[in-house]
C-alpha cells in the first residue's frame, strides 16, 4: 500500500452567497462526514473559500472567470 499524497482540488462555480454555502458545506460533508467527532479529522484537509473579484491577480481572476464562461 502507498503513503497518501496531499492533492489540490480547485473548484470554481458562479453562486449567490447562500449557493456557496450550501455548496462550501457539502464539500466539508463529504471530506469529514461527521462534524462533530472527537479530536482531529481522520482524514486531514483544508479548505479555502474566495471571491473571484476579491483575487489579487486580475489575470489569475479572469482565467477563474473563463473557465466558467467556458463551459
């Protein structure tokens, strides 16, 4: 059996604030399905959650814009 790797998921989705919830606490759900268990997660992870307009790097935004766009 191989050592787990760390992997990077990149996802990019146009929401209202309430869709990047619900969608942002699935994500959680299925990475840790129970919220409440004692201790820490038995499967590491983080998550990080940003606007696209708040992004830094105009062109990294408007790569994040087209994969949308594209779709």
């Amino acid at each position: 059996m191989t050592d787990p790797d760390v992997w990077k998921i990149t996802v990019v989705l146009r929401a209202t604030d309430a869709e990047q919830e619900q969608a942002t606490e699935a994500i959680a759900r299925a990475l840790c399905p129970d919220q409440f268990h004692a201790g820490p997660c038995p499967t590491p992870w983080a998550m990080i959650t940003s606007r696209v307009s708040d992004c830094d790097d105009q062109d990294e935004a408007e790569n994040l814009r087209a994969l949308i766009d594209d779709v």
